[in-house]
C-alpha cells in the first residue's frame, strides 16, 4: 500500500481525483459502489484514512484535507 503522502501527490496532480481514488481503491482490492444518484453518505477508505461526504467528490476532499494535516502521520503509525 502507498503511503498517505504518496496518494495525496497522486491526487492532487489528477485531472480527475475522483477516477484516481477509484483506481486506488481498486488496485488495493477495494470495493467500489458507483452511487446511483439517491441521497446517503460516501465513505471512502484509502491508506488507513477515511473520508466521508454526501457525494463522492466532498468525499474525496474529506480524505485529501484529512490527508494534510498533521494529525495524520501519528494515524499512520497504527494503520
């Protein structure tokens, strides 16, 4: 598994960082349900964060603004 900072440079130089998480979850052996447009919560789990939102995008900004803050290195030591 890549390591958070590693998927958070991948992310941000994505033209699509949704599609790259995607990928991501999938290369990990992840699931990945595509929402069918009713309302509820996306939760995306990736190199030992989560990121929640009710749509895949506020989701993935979840994860990526989890993804810079200090408070993460400490959560990678347990992951």
């Amino acid at each position: 598994m890549k390591n958070i900072e590693q998927v958070l440079a991948q992310l941000e130089q994505a033209a699509d960082p949704e599609q790259a998480v995607k990928a991501l979850v999938l290369a990990e052996g992840g699931t990945w349900v595509d929402p069918d447009g009713t309302p509820g919560i996306v939760e995306i789990q990736l190199a030992g964060l989560r990121g929640i939102g009710p749509s895949v995008a506020a989701a993935v900004d979840d994860w990526m603004q989890q993804a810079r803050t200090p408070h993460h290195a400490e959560h990678e030591r347990f992951a």
